[in-house]
DNA sequence: GTCTATAATATGATAGAC
DNA sequence: GTCTATCATATTATAGAC
C-alpha cells in the first residue's frame, strides 16, 4: 500500500505482496463495527478511517457482508483457542482429573479481559458479537450460532467440578458468565457514570480478579433443586 | 387508522383520533430495532411490519431517529418505574432498614425478566439498548448514559445490605448482574444450542429464580481486598 | 493492487391530493 | 391523519485506467 519499497521486496521475494491492506481493513472494521454496528458504518467511513481506498474492500472481501464475517472468523479463532490452551493446561495440571473451579473459570474468562487490554484487535470483539447477531447476513449469525464447540468443552469440564448440579444449570449459569463478560465491552460507560468514575477498565489483574470472583461465586451457588417456594404474604 | 367506525367515534368524542398509529409503530420499532439494530431496519420494513404507511413515522415522530429516542423513553419509563416500585416495596417491608440481599436484587431482576414473557412492549428492551448504544445518535447515547438514576437506588441499598464490601466493589457486581441480565435477551439462541434444547426462556419463575440466585451469590462472594494473589508456579 | 468514475439501487424525508 | 408520488442523497458494487 503505501510503502512502495517494501512493496517491491515483497513482490521480488516472491510473497503474496503486502497483505497489509487487508489486515488493516480487519482492524478497522472490527472497531467500527463493535462500535457502532455494522449496518451503520459505511464503506466510505471504513475505508477512510482504514487509510486505504474505497475500492479496496470489494477487491479483497468481494463484498461488506463477506468482510463482517472475516473479521468475525478472525476474531472467534483468536479467542477460542487462547481460551482452549488454558483449560487444556488447567487439565493437564490436574492429571487428568477435574481442575479447580477457578482455573477453569480464570480459562473461559482470562483470554477475553487479556484481549481487551492489550490488543486492539479483539479489544472489541465481544461487543462486535451482539451486533452481528442482529445485524449480520444469515450466514455470520450461523456461524455465531455454531460457534458453541468451546464452550462446550467448558460446560464438560464444569460440570465434572460441580457434579451437585444438573447439567441444565451448569449451562445456564456458563451462559450467566457469558453475560458478565459481555459486560465488560458493552456498558463500560454507564458504569463509570455510575460509580461517579470510581469504576474504570484500566487496572487488567484486578478487572480479572473481579470476574472470576463473581462468576465462580456464581457457579457455586446453593441450588434448591426445582421447587419454587411458596411465597409467605 | 384501519377500523374507520372507531376512528370515526373517537373524532365525535373530541378525542385525538386514534393513537393507535403511534403504539403500533413504537411496538414495531422496538422489536425490529433489537432484532435488526436501528441503522438495518429501514423505514419501509418498518412500517409496513407495523402496518401503517411509510409516510407516518415522518408525521407522527418527525424522523427516524426521533423515534428512535422515543421508542426508548417509553421503554426505560417503565421498566425503571416498576423497579423503583419493588425497591421501595422491599425497603417499606424492612420497616426503613436494609432488605434482605435477595429482595434487592428481586426488585432489580424481576420486572426486567416479567416484561420479557409478558409484554411484547418490553420484551426486547433491553436488547434494544445493545443496540442503541452502538447505533443511535448521540441523543439517545446520552439518555443512555444518564439512565443511571434507577441503578444509583440499587447501588446504595445494595451497598447497606453489603456493609462489608468497598463501594466500588458493590458498582462492579451491580454491573455485572446487569450483564447477567443482558444474556437473556441477546444470546439466548446460543444457549439453545449449547444445552441441545435443554435451557429455554419458557418458565418465567424458573428463570427468575436461576437468575436472583446467581447474581446473589456473585453479591456475596468473598472479596479477598486489594492484594492480588501471589502465582504458586 | 490501487485508484477514479460511475452505475444501480435503497434510503429518509416531504409535498400535495384526499 | 393517511396515502401516493417523488426528491435529494447515500449506499454498495463494479468497470476500466494506471
């Protein structure tokens, strides 16, 4: 793109050229997409804010909607298998027997907050997932609706380390800290408002400590099993 | 609008005609602006879902953002106004001291979990907000952000009932539990899948008492204070 | 691969008859 | 208040020069 001697070099060296472009069109597009949805960011908008041409898009996605779901792959398989090295080494440590309920839980919640600092590039990634559910082709949101694999592998190893609970509730409480995580991306300002800015996203250990306090805190909650109490009034 | 006898009687009666038109728009806006995101549902695809003419938002709301933010307002009154009842309710119950932890965070859950089954109207406000935040102009942003006087009652009674916690603790699980509250309107497929069909948003009761008992538990989860962990390996 | 120019279409908004 | 017709504009996508 805009290096035209390394653009030569590449070409001289035989590589694909620069792919630059199109990694630069990924960051752009996951941002401006978390960040205000995708049907509302223009070709125009994206392409300006990503330095490159107007045109560039179509050449190397073919269209918008094929883009959405490239930034969508990228970003699923980045975090899914972070998040799939860390629950197989909890197991590993283990010795194939059942992991702490933290460390699982610091595996499924660690990678997410780790990506949102220091990444720019799935730094928004959760919150791009709630609007390419609503928003995206069908294609993207079956892919989003597939995309369960790991969190399968999660609810497997929770409920051998809460063997009390139905497996029902083990997925509905996955699913709760699914939820908390989303947190983290998607009413970060109303939070800071809130507690008069008291609450910020800056300080990642302890931003970590906190949600896996509070999901696993959930996990183990007391079940009363299926009887709703009768209410006293 | 279609029934021409009523419309006819209400304009005898002096009333201004039937507002019929306004609701059904305001309901249809609300369901496809979550279910699309605002910016993907075009006035044509709304109005004839509402089944009203293209030109009527224009007439009734002045443009579509200005239905945007009203389709808010509407929402968010209401939702708050019945937290704020059950709040006070539980404080009046507790003869001006601290309701019980589950009572709180009931008044905060419930009615965001009851107008999900029962009212079509709120049903889907609260994914909606997802949605707004990313899309909307920046009018309905703001409501957004100062929409934090509700949950500024729920921080306080939250943080009498957990005198132990530090203050920003307490605005951290509030946060949280919103999250906890957000997976039932946004990811509610994905758990489908997940669970093979297992969890459902069928039983009201049943969901509401999963959701009170693990947000209450990640309320009441030990804080180990400032000092982070020391690593063992 | 990159760029300009433009085609084809969809959108929000409005004017004006009823 | 409702409807049809239409304007002005913005959008995605593409053709074709470089």
């Amino acid at each position: 793109m805009r290096v035209v001697a390394e653009q030569a070099e590449a070409d001289a060296a035989g590589i694909a050229a620069r792919q630059d472009t199109k990694e630069v069109i990924l960051d752009s597009a996951e941002r401006l997409f978390a960040e205000k949805s995708y049907a509302s960011v223009s070709l125009r908008e994206l392409t300006q804010a990503a330095g490159v041409n107007l045109a560039a898009v179509n050449y190397h996605f073919g269209s918008k909607d094929a883009l959405l779901i490239a930034v969508f792959r990228r970003g699923a398989l980045a975090l899914n298998r972070e998040r799939a090295r860390m629950l197989r080494e909890a197991e590993e440590k283990a010795g194939g027997g059942t992991p702490p309920l933290r460390e699982i839980v610091s595996a499924l919640v660690l990678p997410a907050i780790r990506y949102s600092f220091t990444s720019t590039r799935l730094a928004l990634y959760n919150q791009f997932v709630a609007f390419a559910r609503g928003d995206g082709p069908a294609e993207a949101r079956e892919i989003l609706d597939k995309d369960v694999g790991h969190l399968q592998r999660f609810a497997l190893s929770l409920a051998r380390a809460l063997p009390h609970l139905p497996q029902q509730e083990v997925y509905w409480r996955l699913h709760f800290a699914m939820g908390v995580l989303h947190s983290l991306y998607t009413d970060m300002k109303r939070l800071e408002s809130l507690s008069g800015g008291l609450c910020q996203l800056d300080d990642l250990e302890a931003v970590a400590v906190r949600v896996v306090d509070y999901v696993t805190a959930g996990l183990e909650a007391p079940f009363a099993g299926p009887l709703v109490q009768e209410k006293t009034a």
